[in-house]
C-alpha cells in the first residue's frame, strides 16, 4: 500500500517554521534566567571579605532565594495555563531584571537578601513555564517525534544554565573591574533581550472563555502510590541538598579550607557540579527506569565519600571529582523521582503531584544546607562538612532500603 503524504499549506509550514524558531528562543531565555539565578554564588566569598559575612550568613542569603522560588510556584507556578505563557514569562523576567538593578546599587546585606527573594519569585514563575512551554513548541514544530529532544533541551536549559551563570560571573569577577556590579550589569542586558526573544515567540496557550477562579497551587500527594511518592520525594531531597551545598557554602569552602581563592575556580567548581548533573541526564537513557534510581543513589553517595576525603585532605582534585560524581548522582535522582511521580498521578492532579514533589526538593535545597551554615558557626568546616555528608549518606541509605520495598511490594501485588 502506498502512503501519501499530505502537503501543508505555506501558512502552516510558517507556523511550525516560528515555533520551531521560538523552541530555541525560548530554551535560551530558560538558560540566561536559570543563570541568573546562580551568579551571586562565586562573589559570595567577596562579600564576606567585604562585610564580614560568616558562612552562616551566605545561608541564610541563599536560603532566602530558596524561599521566594517556593512562593512563586506557590502563587504563580500554574497561572500561565490560563493566562499564556508569555504573560507569565515577561513579568518574571522583569523580576529578574529588577533584583539585577538592587544587586548593583544595594550591594550591602538588606539589599543582596531583598534581590535573592526577588530572584527566587522569578525563578519560580519562570522554571514550569518555560518547561511546559518548550514542550507546546516542540510539539508543534515537530508533531509526530518523541520527546527526546525536549528533554534533552531543558534540561541543558536548566540544569546548565545554573552551572554557566557561575562559570560567567566567576570569569568576569576574576577579570573585569567592579566584581560585585559587572556580572549583574551584563546579565541586565541579557535579560532584556531575553525579553525581546519571548516577545518574537508565537503563544501556545489559547485563553478559556471563562477564566478560571485564581486560588494558589494545592500542594498535596496525588498518587496513588503513597510508599512510591515518598521515596521519589526522598530522591528529590536529597539531590537537591547537593545543589544547595555548592551554590551557598561550595565556593567559601574552597576559598578557605583548601586555601583556593580564584573567583574563576569557584564558578568552575559549581559549574563543574551542574554540568555532570545535566550531562548525567542527558545520558541516563541509556539506563531503564527500574536502574536509573538506584544509580543516582550510588553515584551520590560515591561522590559524598570522595567530597568528605577533599575536604579532610584538603585536597582540591577529590573535591572536584566527589562533586562532580555527586553532581552526576543528584541529576539522575531527580530526573528519576520526576519521571515517576508523572507517571503515578493521574493526568487531572498531576501538577499537584509535581508541585508537591517540587516543594519537598527546595526543601532539600535549603533545609540541609542552612543547618551546614549553622555548623560552620560552632565547628571547624571540615568537621562540618563531614557531618554534612554523613547526613545524607544515611538518607540515601534509607532511601535505598525504600526503593527496594516498594518494588518489591508492587512486584508481589502484580
């Protein structure tokens, strides 16, 4: 039999033609916005010397962030499924451009802390937006591939868009004048061109007639697996202390345990950890589901034990690598805890399944980390750090023997 194919109209090869433009236009924005967010991190160390901030201190300024991310996809995380994306998307940017201004004119602690929480707002608003919106885009410039693409994209997008902002700011601080002004200012303009981008893109969100009532996102466990939701939320957790650890503490550790103070090394140090995550992501397709957990379980407990050596021999190279492996392990754990809990929850509470297991994560991000800056204030770093690590080594054991119930469970049940 022979198939023949339906021409398309020149209206709707343009069409697809300006989506498949705004896929990439919009996956850049997600990167510039993602990196934003993480140039504070390799400057923190300036502006302890510049203010006599202790560790404890930089804690709290980055729990703060954490803070006002958690607000936004409370508030605002789900809007643009009535309003548009691009409504949503250009009033974050906005936010961001703004907490860049404060950045550069209120470098002292009040105003470093009111532009982190500004930070977080935008990043929250921005981070189901862009993705829900990369994924309409690919969808309609390519209706009848898979999703590879997509997700190999946004997760380049995210996860490496928070390792290149710090890559990019420790490079300009080391060496351009005014450290604490230039990444914000270049970011400023990046930003609005970003503005720009999302502007061009075609809308792929149609308005409902009526719109619905506004009320904040439900956060709740809407699974019907309870024991498989807990241990994905557990994944998450942990994954994201490991986030939390290099983009606060990370950057101060090297500078003054293992007596590294470049500003680029610290940006290559965070860099160094998001990039294994994303690259850990983008390769995990090569391991099924049932392996890719237990994996990100292993890599992260392997590079804690590496990280935990560095810092106890003062050893900048098993540094590095327990924090790139660390890195590696908390990509997959992520992806692995997101992928389940979209696929237990039913479609009609599945952002609520999302949202949920998104807040346990930050929770991770700040919770562990703000306890490490409180460490730091009565024990010697390293000591610290150790206890750090021993933390979540427990949890990720934990978490092991979880998983293993839970798929056993389910395979005694089937």
């Amino acid at each position: 039999m022979t198939v023949t194919a339906v021409p398309q109209s020149p209206e709707t090869r343009r069409g697809s033609a300006r989506h498949g433009t705004g896929f990439w236009l919009i996956a850049a924005v997600f990167a510039i916005s993602m990196a934003f967010s993480t140039v504070p991190t390799p400057l923190y160390p300036i502006y302890q010397r510049q203010d006599g901030f202790t560790p404890f201190t930089v804690t709290v300024v980055f729990a703060v962030y954490a803070v006002g991310v958690v607000t936004s996809l409370l508030l605002a995380g789900h809007v643009s499924d009535w309003v548009g994306r691009k409504r949503v998307l250009l009033p974050a940017l906005g936010l961001e451009a703004v907490a860049a201004v404060l950045f550069v004119v209120w470098p002292a602690l009040p105003g470093l802390l009111i532009a982190r929480f500004v930070t977080g707002l935008g990043v929250g608003m921005i981070t189901a937006t862009a993705t829900a919106y990369l994924l309409e885009l690919h969808a309609m410039h390519r209706p009848h591939a898979g999703r590879g693409r997509f997700e190999l994209i946004s997760a380049a997008a995210n996860l490496g868009g928070l390792g290149t902002g710090t890559l990019v700011a420790g490079a300009l601080a080391q060496f351009v004048d005014a450290p604490l002004r230039t990444p914000y200012l270049v970011f400023l303009v990046l930003l609005a061109l970003g503005a720009v981008a999302v502007a061009a893109t075609p809308e792929t969100v149609v308005a409902p007639a009526v719109t619905p009532r506004y009320r904040p996102q439900r956060i709740r466990v809407a699974a019907a697996d309870r024991a498989g939701y807990a241990v994905a939320a557990a994944g998450a957790f942990a994954g994201f202390a490991v986030f939390g650890l290099f983009t606060s503490l990370a950057p101060s550790f090297v500078a003054g345990s293992l007596h590294h103070p470049g500003r680029l090394l610290a940006g290559i140090v965070v860099f160094l950890v998001f990039g294994a995550a994303a690259a850990a992501q983008a390769g995990s397709n090569l391991l099924s589901p049932a392996r890719r957990f237990p994996a990100g379980l292993a890599a992260e407990a392997a590079g804690l034990v590496v990280l935990g050596a560095g810092m106890h021999l003062s050893s900048l190279a098993l540094f590095l690598v327990g924090g790139a492996v660390a890195g590696g392990g908390a990509g997959l754990l992520f992806k692995s805890a997101v992928g389940a809990v979209a696929a237990m929850a039913a479609p009609a509470v599945r952002g609520e399944a999302l949202a949920g297991l998104f807040l346990v994560a930050y929770l991770g991000l700040i919770g562990p980390a703000l306890g490490l800056g409180i460490a730091t204030h009565y024990l010697p770093a390293t000591t610290a750090m150790l206890w750090f690590s021993g933390f979540l080594l427990a949890l990720l054991g934990a978490t092991a023997l979880a998983d293993r119930a839970a798929r056993a469970q389910g395979a005694g049940g089937s």
